[in-house]
C-alpha cells in the first residue's frame, strides 16, 4: 500500500524490516520471496543496478521452499 500511495521509502522500510525478521528466524526461502518481491518495486521505479543486485541476491529456490515461494522467486518461462 505504501507503494501504490508513491510512498517508496516507507515500503522500502517494511521490506527491509520483514527480511531482517526472516533472517531472524532462519528462513531462508521467505528471505528470497521478499528479496523478489522487492525487485519488483525496485524495477518499476528504474533502478537497474539495485533490480540486478537483488536478482543476485535472491538465492535459488530451496528444497524447504513452498511451490508458491519458489514461483515467485523463479517464475517459470513460457
């Protein structure tokens, strides 16, 4: 919602709090859903080089990871 009222710093900032809690508890797959989900806003604001960092940073789909999680770290390619 943040995001959509053009509020990015302040969506930035739940982003970023919500991975540091996943990290937290070791979660490693929602981390990567978050980073995803992050790259899309990054993205529709322009940043390149900070939607090529979080790419990167995104780890491949884990074993533990739900389908839905992997999906939206990885969609498939048609």
């Amino acid at each position: 919602m943040a995001y959509d009222k053009d509020l990015r710093s302040l969506g930035r900032r739940f982003y970023v709090g919500t991975l540091r809690s996943a990290h937290n508890v070791q979660d490693n797959g929602f981390g990567a859903f978050v980073l995803a989900k992050m790259d899309i806003h990054v993205s529709n604001a322009g940043d390149t080089a900070a939607h090529v960092r979080l790419i990167e940073t995104a780890p491949a789909p884990l074993p533990t990871s739900s389908p839905g999680t992997s999906a939206s770290i990885h969609p498939p390619t048609d």
